[in-house]
C-alpha cells in the first residue's frame, strides 16, 4: 500500500522514542517525526535512500534498489541518516536515535559504533564534512553538537546548537567561513546556518512552513535547495534569500532531496515514490520514465 502525507509524517513510536529540543539549558520534551532521507555517494555515483528504517542504495538512478545489511542496534532505534564522504568512498556512516553513530567500511558487511565519548547514542541529526573525510558532525537530543576529527573514535562537544530541534544537517564548503565552511541545520520551522567555528546561527532566508530537507550544489555550493510543505525553494547566494520553484509532472509534497553532481535532482515524494529533476526542479518524473 502506498504511504499517505500523514503516515510519512506521522511521529516515530519505537517505546515511546521521543526527540528533546536543543539548547544550553535543555529545553522540554517534544515528540518528534523521523522522514525519509536520501543522500548521493559522489565516489560511487550511487543514491543512498533511509526509509521505514531500513537503508537501500541505487546504482541507477533509482530505477532499482537494493538493501544495505544494518547492525542490530538499528531494531531498537530510528535510523535517521546515512552518509558517504566525498573524499573516502570506503566508508558509509549511519546515525539516529539510539543506534548512536556508525561505521562500515564494507557496505554493511561489519559495522563499528563510534560513540565511546559521546554523552548518549541518541543522534537526531548527522553530516561529514564536505572535504574533511575524518571530520564528522552528530547533534545528541537535549545536549548538542559534537564533531570528531578522527573519523568518530573521539568527539567534542562545540555547539549547544540552535533552541529549536535539528532535525538534518549538512555541511558546505561555500566561500565566506572564516575557517573551512557552513553547517546547515534543518528545523521545523526554518533553516539556519552557522560557520564552522561555531561562531553562532543565524537564520538562513525566510521561508513559508513546516521545512524538511536541505542539499546544495557541490560545484556551485551557493546553489541551495529545500523542500518545505509549501513546496520546493531555490537559493542562488546560499540560502540568504529563497525562490520558489513551480513544479510540473508529480505533485506530491517532497519530503527528501539528493543532488548529483553532474546537476541531477532526486526527491522522495510523500507517498515514497522517487521522482527526477534534470532542469533544477522544473520538471520531475519517475526514474525509469
């Protein structure tokens, strides 16, 4: 059966999983949704696709897919993300509540957890760097924003984050950070940006309604993309200001989005189908169309 808007978007209730919203002081206890993600694997040309907490990879542009084998902690939490970095194919990180972050150097033959030093395995949010391979990001519920430069035996607590709940997280290498790029946080309500000396986040354009995901252009990192519920937006000096994109083909609300780096487009529509952009969310269609 296909999924509806409100199955996709309803709460994670995996005993009672709840997400806490960040902040120096905490902040009060708030159910929180887990969408679907999808992420591209530059070394691979592969799409990487999270959803129903299982993780599936496409080498054809999500004509087919085929499953990832996943460690046991995946059966008692809510897989969130799963990333390649762009400089180190070898190795494929997953993170999410209660599985923590985790590492397979094999496509998920063996797995390795990497969170000796963090303060709990309740991850709501992971990125690499964009080409810093060892360099890694993790937002723990209620507590922060850590990073390890050692691909994850060690991490630091650097940020206490935003007040509202990050929910995604990309890293950039646009120009303009006094040290080596940008951190997007994706909330609820908004996208914010912060350099990545943790000098502090600021709001990243204003935009209409409930916001879900985020992706850039990796040869033109001004180029930013989100999907919102009031449909799908484009900023052109990296989220500064945002302009809407009218859509044609499928109409169904995007709750996920990947961009290759030859300017493809994907997106994991509500109904969790895939559909393909090749003129910068103009037009979509399925990929086998």
């Amino acid at each position: 059966m296909r999924k509806t808007v409100n199955h996709v978007l309803r709460a994670v209730s995996l005993a009672g999983l709840a997400v806490a919203s960040l902040g120096a002081a905490g902040g009060a206890m708030a159910a929180e949704v887990l969408l679907p993600a999808l992420s591209y694997d530059q070394t691979g040309n592969r799409l990487l696709k999270v959803d129903d907490n299982t993780l599936s990879q496409s080498e054809n542009g999500g004509k087919t897919w085929l499953d990832i084998a996943l460690p046991p902690a995946v059966e008692k939490g809510a897989l969130a993300t799963a990333v390649v970095p762009a400089e180190n194919g070898d190795a494929l990180y997953i993170a999410g509540p209660a599985i923590g972050v985790q590492r397979s150097e094999d496509n998920g033959e063996s797995w390795q957890a990497l969170d000796a030093n963090l303060p709990s395995r309740d991850v709501i949010a992971f990125t690499v760097h964009r080409n810093q391979p060892e360099t890694l990001y993790a937002v723990i519920a209620d507590d922060g924003l850590y990073q390890s430069e050692d691909a994850g035996n060690t991490w630091k607590k650097m940020d206490s984050g935003p007040t509202q709940t990050i929910r995604g997280l990309v890293h950039s290498d646009m120009e303009g950070s006094m040290q080596t790029g940008w951190l997007y946080a994706v909330s609820d309500d908004a996208v914010r940006l912060s350099m990545d000396c943790f000098c502090g986040w600021r709001l990243s354009g204003d935009l209409a309604g409930q916001v879900h995901y985020v992706t850039y252009n990796v040869n033109d990192p001004k180029q930013v993309y989100v999907s919102t519920g009031q449909g799908l937006f484009r900023s052109d000096d990296g989220g500064q200001q945002w302009e809407p994109i009218a859509s044609k083909g499928k109409g169904e609300e995007k709750v996920a989005l990947a961009l290759a780096p030859k300017g493809t487009l994907y997106a994991l529509e509500a109904d969790g189908d895939l559909v393909v952009s090749d003129d910068q969310g103009k037009t979509w269609k399925a990929p086998d169309a």
